[in-house]
C-alpha cells in the first residue's frame, strides 16, 4: 500500500527537516528546498506493508504556483507552520485554500505547529494556531524535527486515517522499470 503525504508551508518552517525525522529518525540541518523533493519509507503498520511517499516542497512564493500540481492523488497534506513565525501561520490561509481548489476531496488534512522547543522565541499563541485549526476542522500536531516531539504521533495519525478509510484510493506504485519507453508525440 501507498500512501502520499505532502508537507507545505512558509520557507524555514521546518519540512524538510520533519521529513528527514521521519525517514531517517534523526536530525540534520537542512538548507533550503529549492523546489520539490520526495523521500520513501516502508513501515510495518497493522501487518501489513506502507509505503510512506513523502514530498517536500519549497515554501518560497516563487514556487507557488507549481505547488499545487503535487496535490493530485495524494492522501494527506501536512499544513507546516512554525512557532518562530507569526507569517508561517498567516501564509497557512493561503495553503489551505490552494488545497481546498485543487487537492482530492477525500485528502486528510493537518495542521503541523513545528520547532516547538524554541521556547524563547515563540511567536504563535495557542488560541491563534487553535482558531485556524478549529476553522478548518484541522487537526493540530506540535512538533520538534530537532527532538522528534510529535512526529511519530504525526506519522501514526496519517498510517491511520489512511488506512482505515476504503473510500481513500491508494495510488499504486509503478516503477521506472516497468514503464515501457516509446516514440513522444
């Protein structure tokens, strides 16, 4: 089974380094997506095999409108904003309604509260992250790439809501060597 899971929100809100958490449950300093990148993980999840295929995407705005053509069939967005940065949390109006335009219907869809162990740099209240979730029915995960609070809760989140649905399609997976190469155009 796979399941594709895109993470998006404001540069340095910390993607790329919660989906190096996640695939190698650890942390790196990471620099800047410049413009997609997408990792894979097998998870052993209810006995059976996930294929976690994550996507990284770059938060500048001049990456804005190809952003969205990463939502088709995909299972879950990760709605990333940081506690360092009031903005990261404005520019989640935007990502949520580039979501609502152009992903599946059916797509789960979280809201990512990242670097919660900056402690003495918060710029996020707890009633204004509560507001947005609450408004769009999201589900709030705090989490730390740096110590790895609330990632795996993240993670166990996703396997779960998209495991237990059966109106969820399940993109299969086709590898570059089964695809035949033939004459373009």
């Amino acid at each position: 089974m796979n399941i594709k899971l895109v993470l998006i929100g404001a540069s340095a809100s910390g993607k790329t380094s919660i989906l190096y958490r996640i695939q190698h449950e650890t942390f790196i300093e990471t620099t800047t997506t410049l413009s997609i990148s997408v990792v894979r993980k097998e998870i052993e999840y209810n006995n059976q095999k996930v294929y976690l295929q994550m996507w990284d995407t770059a938060g500048q705005e001049r990456f804005d409108c190809i952003t969205p053509t990463y939502y088709r069939s995909c299972q879950a967005i990760g709605i990333t904003c940081s506690v360092d940065s009031y903005e990261s949390l404005q520019k989640a109006h935007y990502w949520y309604n580039q979501i609502k335009q152009y992903a599946d219907a059916n797509v789960k869809l979280y809201l990512i509260v990242n670097k919660i162990d900056l402690v003495d740099n918060v710029q996020l209240t707890d009633a204004a992250v509560q507001g947005f979730a609450s408004s769009h029915e999201l589900l709030i995960f705090k989490t730390s790439a740096l110590t790895g609070d609330g990632v795996n809760e993240f993670v166990e989140q996703v396997l779960y809501d998209c495991t237990k649905d059966e109106n969820v399609v399940i993109e299969k997976s086709i590898s570059l060597e089964q695809v035949k190469r033939g004459k373009c155009c």
